[in-house]
C-alpha cells in the first residue's frame, strides 16, 4: 500500500512537471518578435520580468538604458523616447526603469537577465537624489523588487558566490525594514531563500537550501510563464517604427532647438523649470522651501555600495557599460541650501567609484548650473538629453 501510494504521488509530481513544461515552451513560442516601441515604453514589465529584455537582446540593433524616473519625462521633445523614434540612427534603445529603480534594483534586474544581457551594450544613468544615506526605501524596494529576477540570479551558476550574498543580504534587509515599517511585505519565497543562500555562505551548507532548490526553480519556471502572457500583451500594442533615416545630424542645431523650446516651456519662474512642474509642486510654496536642504548630504550613502555591486555584475556579464553621472540643479539646490561644496562632494565620490571601475562615463555634473539642462528640480531636461542622446549614438557605434 505504502509503494502505491509513493509510486502514485511520483506519477502525480511527475505529470505536473510534464504539464508545466509544455505549458512553458507554448508560452515561450507565443512571445511576439520585438517590437522597437515597446522598448521605448515606461513600463514596469522591464523592471518586474525578464520576457522584454530577452526579446529586445535578441535584436543585434539594440542598446539598452537603465534609468528611474527620468525614463518617465516624455513631455520633454528631447527624451530618447522622442527623439530615437523621430530620428532613426540605426539602432532602437530600449529603456529599462521606473521611478527608484536604484542601483539595487538594476542590480537585480541585471542579475536575473545577465544571459540575455551578456555583453550587450547597456547605459546606466546615476540619478543624485538616490544617494540618501539609506539608499534605496523600502517601500520603493518593495515596489519594484522582482521575485523572479530574484530567484533566476540565485539559480544561476554563472553568479559568483559574493554577488549573491550581497544581493541576498540587501534583499534581506530591504524586506526586515520595509516589515518593521509597514506591515509584511510578502514574497515569502524570496525572503526565504534570501535567509538560506546567507546561511549557505557558512561553513556547513543549510539543509534547507539545498532541499527548497528544486522548488525555487519550479516557482521560477511558473513565473516566467506569467511573465511570457504578459510581456506578449505589452509588445503586442506597440508598433516597430522608424524616425527619418539619419546620415549627418547636426547636434548643434538641435541644441539651439532644445534652448528655445525650453525657455517656452518654462518661463513662469526663474530657475528654467518646466511650467506644470513648477506649478503643481512649487509655485506659492517657494518661499517655504528656502534652506530647506541645508542638513541634507549625500557623502555616506548605501547607494554607494549597490553602485559598486551594480559594476562588479557588469563585469561578470561582461557587459559594455557606460555610465551617465548626471548633475543636480544647481540654481535650485542654491536656492535650497544643499551647498555647491556639498555636491562637489558626492561628485567626487561616484567619479572615484567610476574610475577605478575602468568603465567609460559621461560626467554632465559640470553642467549644474546651465539652462534647461534638467526640467525640472532632479530629472534630466531639455539639454540633458541632447548629450546623453549623443554619447548614446557615439557609445553604439565606438566598435563598429
């Protein structure tokens, strides 16, 4: 009776797992042939999944920009958005990010698709306002924390052992905080895995680990089938157009384009900021906002340590990064009491970071105090954009 029922239970474990694997090659088969659009879209199926990404590496004329929330400025003419798919030089740029998807985050995202991604040509935008001294919040962790990136980077053979115990010590502690904030995060599997891949760093392996691996990896499988359904529906409502073909463009030109649209569309206040901008969340408040950054700093940040963790990934995908060491407004930060002195330091700290790193990086941190270089008081402007536009084109085609 006892070898029925165990000959019965295998047979049962056995069919689910046939059942899960066919559903898996259908769902794979079912995604859709990439879509230049979609890539450009500001959604959080590239920061939560795996599916975009992958079909988007498959593209040999794609490059990939891992940013925040200056991903989701499309009001500004100058955006990659805008711009790549009004001007078509070649290649698609497929825009990877949402607001505080922070070193941590693309960390994870890179973690989790480092096959697809590797040696692709990826640009990482690093964003001021998230060198906090706690880095990432853990609501914002939370928000944009993948449980199947996650799982796929502790899976993968290709992970060296220190990057996935800082990756599950990070994730450990963003989960405890955000529970002793808010209430229980969920993603119990991550937290638990989380736990064992630490205890699997002592000397004696956790039993627990090595018996759940199996189970991870199913759970993994069942989320990349979600994630096949609904990366299909994303690509499947954006269209693969094409800008006007480009031989010869001419930056300055656009430049001085960018230079008037911008003082159009913020001439309600002094410091070139966008006017809806300006409106909504300063305009009858200014005076109270005066000095009110003067206790800010971004000297001592975990930030900094998930940006170095960010380029020790690079280097095991081998990626081609570039990194854009993008300014704080400078009038507004003035204007606010966060001191020139101050910035200069936290520029320091990350050009010390980049160089010794050996990557290659565009440093805009000279540009604080020009006009229309950001749009408003933290995100890449008018200007802005025109620079990194370039740097991208320049970036694509440096080994061609």
């Amino acid at each position: 009776m006892m070898k029925r029922t165990i000959f019965s239970t295998l047979c049962s474990i056995l069919a689910v797992v046939v059942i899960v694997a066919v559903v898996l090659s259908i769902s794979n088969a079912a995604v859709p042939e990439y879509t230049s659009l979609s890539g450009y879209e500001y959604t959080g199926e590239k920061v939560k999944g795996e599916a975009i990404i992958r079909s988007a590496a498959e593209e040999d004329d794609t490059i990939f920009l891992f940013g925040s929330s200056e991903l989701s400025t499309t009001m500004i003419k100058s955006h990659p958005a805008n711009f790549f798919t009004e001007y078509d030089f070649g290649f698609d740029v497929c825009t990877v990010g949402r607001g505080s998807s922070q070193s941590l985050i693309h960390a994870l995202i890179l973690a989790g698709n480092g096959e697809s991604l590797r040696g692709k040509k990826v640009v990482f935008m690093i964003s001021p306002q998230h060198f906090v001294e706690d880095g990432i919040a853990p609501d914002m962790f939370v928000a944009n924390f993948s449980e199947q990136q996650y799982l796929d980077a502790m899976m993968s053979d290709e992970l060296v052992e220190e990057s996935k115990l800082f990756l599950s010590t990070r994730v450990r502690d963003c989960f405890d905080l955000y529970e002793s904030e808010y209430e229980d995060p969920g993603f119990e599997s991550s937290r638990r895995l989380a736990k064992q891949v630490l205890n699997n760093g002592t000397d004696i392996p956790a039993v627990g680990y090595l018996l759940m691996k199996p189970y991870y990896a199913f759970e993994s499988v069942l989320y990349t089938i979600r994630d096949n359904v609904t990366a299909s529906k994303v690509i499947k409502g954006f269209e693969d157009v094409k800008g006007t073909a480009v031989t010869d463009f001419d930056w300055d030109t656009y430049r001085q384009e960018m230079i008037g649209l911008g003082a159009v569309e913020s001439d309600n206040n002094e410091f070139g900021i966008l006017n809806d901008y300006y409106n909504t969340n300063i305009g009858k408040k200014l005076a109270r906002m005066e000095n009110k950054d003067a206790d800010l700093s971004y000297s001592v940040s975990q930030e900094y340590e998930d940006l170095q963790n960010l380029i020790w990934l690079c280097d095991t995908f081998e990626i081609d990064a570039l990194f854009v060491h993008t300014p704080l407004h400078g009038a507004w930060s003035d204007y606010c009491g966060f001191t020139a002195d101050e910035r200069l330091e936290y520029y320091d700290n990350v050009r010390a970071i980049l160089d010794e790193s050996g990557y290659d990086y565009l440093d805009l941190t000279a540009k604080e105090y020009d006009s229309y270089y950001l749009c408003d008081v933290m995100h890449i402007g008018w200007l802005g954009w025109v620079d990194i536009n370039e740097a991208i084109c320049e970036f694509y085609y440096e080994d061609k």
